[in-house]
C-alpha cells in the first residue's frame, strides 16, 4: 500500500484513509459492488443509468492515478471487483516488480477509455522499459449506483485472462529455438498461432534442449497452460528443438484459419503420423485443433463406412438406401435440406452425397451392436483411448458405446462422439493407408516415449474408403472446396449441430497424395462453407 494510505473498519465495511488530497478522506469499500471509490460518495443520492462523461472521466482518472502510484489497494476500491483487483495490481509491483509506472489516458470511447503504460521492470540490478496500450469501461455499480471500473484482468495487460498474475523471476526452464523439419526457426511473431505450442514445447523440452534460463516477465495462468513471456530481462541461451512442422505449410494455414473466426486446422503426413502444421484463430487462445472435444459431424462417416464394411454389413458398391428420414428407437432423423432420396444408393453414393438416413439404417443390421463403432474406433483407428503423446497436451478423441437414440446419432458424428481436428486428419491417413500411425509434433526419440499403436484397417476396407472419400472430392459434396487442385485427392464433409446455435459447426477433411488435413470453424455452416476452404489451403500447400 503507498506512503500515507490506511486501512480502517467504518460502519462494518473497510475504508481506505488518504493521506493528502486527492480523493477525500474515506472510501467506503462496498462488499457488494467491490469498489468505494469514484465520484459518488456515501452520503450521495444513489445514481442510476450508464455513467455520463464526467463519471467516466473522474473513475478512470482516480483508478489509474492509484494504480500509477503504487497504491494497489487504493486503486482496486475504484473498481467493481476490489477482492480480484487488489490481488492482480499487488503483484503487478512485488511478483512483477513493475515499478516506476506512467499511465496516460487517450480519448475515451463512451464509457471505454483507452490508456497506454510505461514502466520499468527490475530484477537483481537488471531493468528493462516496459510499454503497452490497454483500456477500462466504466460501469454503473449495482448495489451503489457508483462509477466504477469494469474489473477484467486484461485492464492490467490486454493478454491476462481470469485467475492469470505477473510475475519478473528466472524462467522455469531455458528458451528454446523452435525449427520445422527442414531447420527454419518458427517464431510467434511470424506464426501467431503457433504461440501456445512453442510455450508448451519450451515447457516440456526446454531442458533437453541444451539452453540455459533467461530472466523474464511473464504470465503465469491459472490453467495448466505454459508461462507466457512478456519482456527479456536478461537473455538465456535457447537450444534448438527441431519439430515435425513445415514452414511452408504452416504458414498456409495461419493464413487459412484467419478468414473464418473460431477455426482450427491440422496437417500431417499419412506414411508417418509427422504433424507438419497446427493453426487456431480463437479469441481464448485455445488449441482446439489439439484440444478440442466437440461432435465432428458428418465427417465421423468415414469410421462408420469402415465399421460397416469390416462387418460384413455393406460394400462400397454395396446397398445403402437413401430414405427421406429414418427413426432409430421413436428418434426421427432426416438429411440436409435438398437432398433427393435414393432407395437404391449404394454405400459409395450415400457417402459421397452425406446421406444421413442411409447410415442411420444400416447400423440396426447384424451383427452391430451399440458397442461397434466404439471398437472401431479404438481398435483401427487408434481413438479414444487417452494414450496419444503428441509431444504436447492432445485429445485423442472419444466415440463411448452408447445405446437409444445416441446410438444412432453417434453413427453420424453427433450424439455422444467427441472430436478435434488432429483426430479427424489422422482418421483420413489411417483410411487412405490402412495403418494407424499416432499423430506427433515432436520426435519420441527426444525423450523415449511410446507412441499409442492400434492394428488399423484390412486392405480391402481401406481402399474402399479412398475410393470413396475420391468420389465425393471429385463428384460429392467436397467438390465445390477441392476443384483445382491437383494430385490424388480425397475428402469429406460434415456439418455438426450444436444445441443453441443456429448455425452449425462446419467440419472437413481431406487429402493429397502424403498430406492429410481436418478442418473445424465453429458456427461455420455446412462443411464446404469455411472448413473446406481451409483444408484446401493447407493441402494446396502442402501436396
């Protein structure tokens, strides 16, 4: 707390006493509101309605003046959450030791006024200039018609999320220089999204690397998540960690990602499981194309066409009746809109147009049983056993055995199956190969892990599956997103319905020659409208 602030008890809540003028001589701390501070006092007539100019003015002023000075608690009693405040702006000067601050305030924008920080950052007689830009809201308080700040970390640095803190130490392990495959360095600031992965890799790797620490501020998150460094105070030696990634690739599908929000995408080679690029474009920062666990829809019938076949129940040229709806146990289930119904589809004409009923049908036939495309998936394809090492945190999906309705809508990538897109891009090279070859960014060799192993598929299922993906590439529903691309290419789309949104959440994947690639934009609509741009993108660049 700064030179000349006291804390006392008034009436039952804490005041904070200012010495000297300023901010007059109590603020009454509200427990409810978090804040006491700003223009209204006490013993003023409460106020309502959205604060006017000269509220918005006087908080962020008296908010930021505490802050600058050092006075964390004086600072966080002018905002509505005082408790998560007071705990973030104390470390800020002592964990973070951030000090000599200088705040100005730019143009306010209605109630949100931008601001931008120089400070210093100071270890073991070492400093660095620190310098951002961030900006607070200021609210009507709930309980006291206060002016307040609108408390979310990200005032004290725009990259903080709930429950993350700063702090100025030696790093936990040695900075790494992260390479593709072919000895390019991948940073963060050409790869953006590759920033959580380089984290994590320097986390788990950094002392394999051969590096030394450096001394860094940095974020500490309350998730398991890697350190985020901010600001080098003295720099370590990195050492060299050479991932399966391709610069080139990557960089296709940075670019990819960034035309569609909430979308990620993965690459690999098939004859190798190498991960060759993984890009996101989330506001959370979450690695989803590693990470995530949602219903990958309509692509999840390439392991139900490979469950059929293995048991006995169809073939590609095989029947597989294209019905208007078809009810599984009192659940009706129908297609896309538009689509004409085929009473004599055969297995291959079914797939390539994404007939839902004719999947639906089929899994009623002997000898399935609600347990089958869970063994599917785990015994060939290598899912949903929790035993994939990546080299970094990974889902290696889920397709639990499930009776009633969600045996059904399981078959069609909905119900209870749960994907991302690493899973799905493996799924393709496990169909265009017939082998099982578990997903890595990094080489086992490194730290001598063991890499899951699954039997994958017979030679005759997985060259019906190729055929089929070709076709609907070629004459199906991938059409649209695969033309002009050259090669043996191959694909699958899907669309998953996601209770409460209105659209549904666009799913692709696809391949050409050694490149397999899976694709998923939240919200994106069917699986040619957003995923399938991106998957061409990555395999344009990549095959």
């Amino acid at each position: 707390m700064g030179k000349g602030v006291k804390v006392a008890v008034v009436g039952g809540v804490f005041a904070v006493m200012i010495g000297g003028a300023g901010y007059g001589a109590y603020n009454i701390v509200s427990a409810l509101d978090g804040g006491g501070g700003g223009s209204a006092g006490a013993a003023e007539t409460r106020r309502s309605g959205p604060p006017d100019k000269e509220e918005v003015r006087e908080t962020a002023d008296a908010f930021l003046g505490a802050w600058e000075k050092g006075q964390a608690a004086e600072a966080a009693t002018y905002t509505n959450n005082a408790a998560d405040a007071g705990v973030l702006l104390t470390a800020y000067g002592e964990e973070a030791r951030i000090a000599r601050v200088d705040i100005t305030p730019g143009v306010p924008r209605g109630a949100t006024v931008p601001f931008t920080v120089k400070a210093t950052v100071s270890l073991d007689g070492v400093s660095k200039p620190l310098r951002y830009t961030s900006a607070l809201t200021v609210v009507r308080g709930q309980t006291t018609g206060r002016a307040l700040v609108d408390w979310e970390p990200s005032v004290v640095h725009p990259d903080l999320r709930d429950g993350d803190t700063l702090v100025t130490e030696e790093s936990a392990q040695p900075p790494i220089e992260a390479v593709d495959r072919d000895g390019t360095v991948l940073t963060r600031e050409k790869y953006p999204s590759l920033g959580p992965v380089l984290d994590t890799l320097r986390e788990k790797y950094g002392d394999r690397a051969g590096g030394s620490p450096a001394v860094e501020l940095s974020i500490r998150h309350a998730t398991d998540e890697a350190d985020t460094p901010l600001l080098t105070l003295a720099e370590g030696e990195p050492g060299k960690l050479r991932t399966t990634l391709s610069a080139e690739v990557q960089a296709a599908a940075e670019k990819a990602v960034q035309a569609y929000p909430e979308s990620s995408v993965v690459a690999l080679k098939p004859s190798t499981g190498e991960v060759l690029a993984v890009a996101n474009n989330r506001d959370d920062g979450f690695n989803a194309a590693f990470q995530g666990q949602v219903a990958p829809g309509s692509t999840m019938k390439i392991i139900t066409a490979a469950m059929l076949i293995d048991n006995g129940v169809t073939s590609m040229n095989g029947p597989a009746p294209c019905t208007d709806t078809a009810t599984w146990q009192s659940q009706t289930f129908e297609n896309l809109t538009g689509m004409e119904p085929n009473e004599g589809a055969t297995l291959a004409n079914s797939f390539l147009r994404s007939c839902n009923t004719a999947f639906i049908k089929l899994i009623d036939e002997k000898p399935v049983d609600d347990a089958s495309l869970t063994r599917e998936a785990q015994e060939r394809f290598g899912l949903g056993r929790d035993d994939w090492k990546t080299g970094i945190a990974s889902f290696d999906g889920s397709v639990p055995a499930s009776g009633g309705p969600d045996r059904a809508a399981n078959a069609i990538g909905q119900g209870q199956v749960q994907m991302n897109p690493l899973n799905m891009a493996s799924v393709t090279a496990t169909a265009v190969t017939g082998a099982f070859r578990q997903p890595y960014l990094v080489s086992p060799e490194l730290d001598g892990r063991q890499l899951a192993q699954a039997k994958g598929l017979p030679s005759e299922t997985s060259a019906q599956l190729k055929e089929m993906m070709r076709l609907t590439a070629t004459q199906g529903t991938a059409q649209q997103a695969m033309s002009g691309l050259g090669g043996d290419i191959g694909a699958k789309t899907g669309s998953a319905e996601v209770d409460g949104n209105a659209t549904s959440d666009s799913w692709f994947t696809g391949f050409r020659n050694d490149v397999a690639a899976a694709a998923m934009a939240q919200q994106g609509g069917h699986g040619g409208d957003a995923a399938g741009p991106i998957v061409a993108a990555v395999l344009r660049a990549g095959g």
